[in-house]
C-alpha cells in the first residue's frame, strides 16, 4: 500500500479500477478510456448524483459500458443528494439526459441492488492495497463511506479526482469547479481523511483537454460507433463552452482525469499542498490551497501540467475500436444513434 503523496507504479501488474461517476457526456467519456486501455481491468463502477440524478447517472453509466462491450461490468446506485445540501445538477450544461440529448436507447441490464458505499467499503476492505479509485463527480458516496471507515482512502492503491480549480479560476462559479461545489462537505471529508490522493482539476482540462474543431473533425473521420457517441454526446456541452467559459471547442475534464489515473506518467508537473474547500456561501467549493512556507503538511498532490498530446492520442486510440458506424448501419447493429 502506497504512503500518502506520490502516484504508484504498478509495473506490468494489471490496473484494477473502481469508477464513482455522476454519468453525464464527459464521465461516458472517461468510462470509455478505461474500457480500452490494455490491461485494465474495472471492478465495479459506482454512481452519484451531480452532472444528473442518480437515476440518469445510473442510465448512462449502464449505456456506456454496454455500447463500450463491457456489460460485465456490475453497477452500484449510490447517494441521490449532497450531504448537507438539496441537489444541484449541471443539465443545462449536459442536457436534460446528460448526454446530450440525442435520443440514446435504454440500456439491455440494470443496476445492482447494493448501494454504492457499501460495494466501496466491502471491496476497499476485502483487497486492500490492490485498486485504484478513480472519481468522476462529487464526492459524496466517498464522504459516506469514510464516515463509516475513517482509513477508506488508505485501503486503496490511489485516488484520482477530478476535482476542484487549484487557480481558484471556476466554472460554476467565478471560483469552484463543479463536483466540489456540489458537494463542498463531502470534498471536505475526503480532503482531511489522508491518503494517497492526486485531484486533476478543471484549471488542467481547460488547458491540456481542449478538443478544437480540428480535433472534432479527426474524431468524427474515424466512422466508429464510440468516436461518433463521443463526440454527439458532447455538443451541448460545446455550445455551453461557446457562451460561458470561452474555450476554443470542448473540454473534457472526466477524460483526462482518468487518463492521469490510466497513464501516470502524462502528467508532467505535480504539486503536493495541503488544500481545504471553501462551504460558505460566497466561495463555495472553491479550493483554497495554502503554499505558504509555514502551511501544514500536504493533504493531496495537484495535477498542474499534462502531456495534451498523449492525452489526445489517448483519445483517439479509444474512440478508434468497435465496430464503425458504416457497420452497424448495414447490419443494423445497435449504435448510439
């Protein structure tokens, strides 16, 4: 088991993942990238509610790990609300099905029965050392689960989020990313438990996972089924992109979170810091983040600087498997259109 600070070289052992998503059109995304990385093996996947209600979490998540041939794949409800808070999503971001909209099919299985912070804690306590956890959303089901086990995070190998803005540059606010002002609290408890925890922000997606129309158009080229999903799923995302945050195309900060998480070694520059979450009002979520001489010990590592162009080529290597969509149009094969 890893000690706190650092990310872990697992050699040519297999990375065996657990995956807590609010699935909306960047976390299927993200589900993609880890369905084809080579030996990547993903334990279970647990959902939250955020991007959407837990419910439509759920859906997607069961979509997109079908649609990526990896059915298997058992997935876990989990918390429906913040901790403290009435729920607050990002729809007008993502669309109301947080897919954008495009009328995909329902999913051929359903959920799991268990709850989600069960799975985390029974899986965390039966192979200890042995998975990774990666965190697409809040981190609520996470907050649950270390209030029944103060040692959750220690349990795994590593933690990646995607969390927070360690430039205090936001966008859901002029401060805070999403998945940590949705649930300031829960960032809060995950943040003072200790562990082997690496947060990948947006202030990193914003600059390294900008896919520009040249990269839309060479993703649209391939003709598969998942390039073409990838990229439909993602345009309401690009239009909010277009009046709101002023980015050259769309971002995709669930991707190259887990893209850290796949290939530690794109990320070029890490910081260690100890950093809290703002729960007031007037900077809610914002990650404040202390870099005095005299600040306490570190509590997390930052992801500042990522290899863009691995991280792409990443993406295309993903979106480039399956069947195309010339494929399915003749054999009628179920696509995401």
């Amino acid at each position: 088991m890893n000690d706190d600070g650092g990310t872990p070289d697992r050699g040519t052992d297999p990375l065996r993942l657990v995956i807590d998503t609010d699935t909306a059109s960047d976390d299927a995304v993200a589900l993609l990238l880890a369905c084809a990385e080579p030996m990547t093996e993903i334990e279970a996947v647990t959902t939250v509610a955020g991007n959407v209600p837990l419910d439509v979490a759920t859906r997607n998540a069961l979509i997109t790990l079908g649609m990526a041939g990896r059915g298997d794949v058992p997935v876990y409800p989990g918390c429906a609300r913040p901790l403290r808070r009435p729920p607050e999503t990002a729809q007008h971001v993502h669309g109301a099905d947080g897919m954008g909209d495009v009328g995909l099919p329902d999913p051929a299985r359903s959920a799991q029965s268990a709850h989600a912070v069960e799975r985390l804690l029974e899986l965390a306590r039966s192979r200890p050392g042995e998975l990774t956890l990666v965190t697409l959303g809040p981190l609520t089901n996470i907050a649950a689960a270390l209030v029944r086990d103060r040692d959750l995070l220690r349990r795994f190998r590593h933690v990646y989020s995607m969390a927070g803005a360690s430039d205090a540059q936001g966008n859901v606010s002029p401060v805070a990313e999403f998945n940590v002002w949705a649930d300031p609290e829960a960032a809060a408890v995950v943040l003072d438990a200790g562990g082997p925890i690496t947060f990948v922000g947006w202030d990193v997606s914003r600059r390294y996972a900008v896919l520009d129309p040249d990269d839309q158009a060479r993703l649209l080229a391939m003709g598969t089924v998942r390039a073409d999903f990838a990229h439909r799923i993602n345009r309401s995302v690009a239009e909010w992109a277009a009046t709101v945050t002023g980015l050259k195309g769309y971002d995709l900060p669930d991707p190259i979170a887990m893209a850290v998480a796949l290939r530690p070694e794109i990320a070029r520059v890490i910081e260690r810091v100890h950093a809290t979450v703002a729960v007031g009002d007037e900077a809610r979520g914002a990650l404040l983040v202390d870099r005095r001489v005299n600040a306490p010990a570190g509590n997390v590592d930052l992801v500042r600087v990522v290899d863009s162009a691995a991280f792409k080529e990443m993406l295309f290597e993903a979106c480039a498997k399956g069947p195309r969509m010339a494929d399915t149009l003749v054999h009628g094969a179920g696509g995401p259109r």
